[in-house]
C-alpha cells in the first residue's frame, strides 16, 4: 500500500497526470496547494485524506476525511511506501 502525498498540484490534475499509478488500496494525502480547487466529487475509489489544521479555513467535499496528528502518523505508518508529488 502506498501513500501518494499530493502537495504541489490540484487533485484533478494529479489525477490525470498520474491516476494510473493508484492501486486499489493506495490511500492519498492532500495538503498544501492540493487543497485548493477541489472537485466536489471523486470517483477514483481511493481513500482522500486531509490534515485537519490545515483545512480549517476549507469546506472540503465529503470525499475527504480529516485527520489530526495521531491519525496522520498512523497512515503513514500503515502504508509501506509513500511518495510526495
């Protein structure tokens, strides 16, 4: 299981740029400039996760869950690898 880390780009061009690396049970992280634009839906059948103090001033779609720093360090320690983009 990897963890895609997606700071430098929106989800939607993320995905369309790299989508086809997502493995069934590949979970994503956003935050920094991924958190701007957010599509109000995402079909792409992956677990969306956001820090939940920096999204404190967004509304994020229901696709995202939030996470504080317990649950955050829990991810990371879950997936085997992880990649920042």
């Amino acid at each position: 299981m990897t963890l895609h880390w997606i700071r430098h780009q929106t989800l939607t061009g993320w995905l369309k740029q790299h989508g086809q690396l997502l493995a069934a049970n590949d979970k994503i992280l956003l935050t920094d400039t991924a958190l701007t634009e957010l599509p109000a839906t995402c079909d792409c059948g992956n677990a969306i996760y956001a820090l939940s103090e920096e999204s404190l001033a967004t509304t994020l779609p229901d696709y995202i869950e939030q996470l504080d720093d317990k649950q955050w360090l829990e991810l990371v320690l879950d997936c085997s690898q992880q990649l920042t983009w």
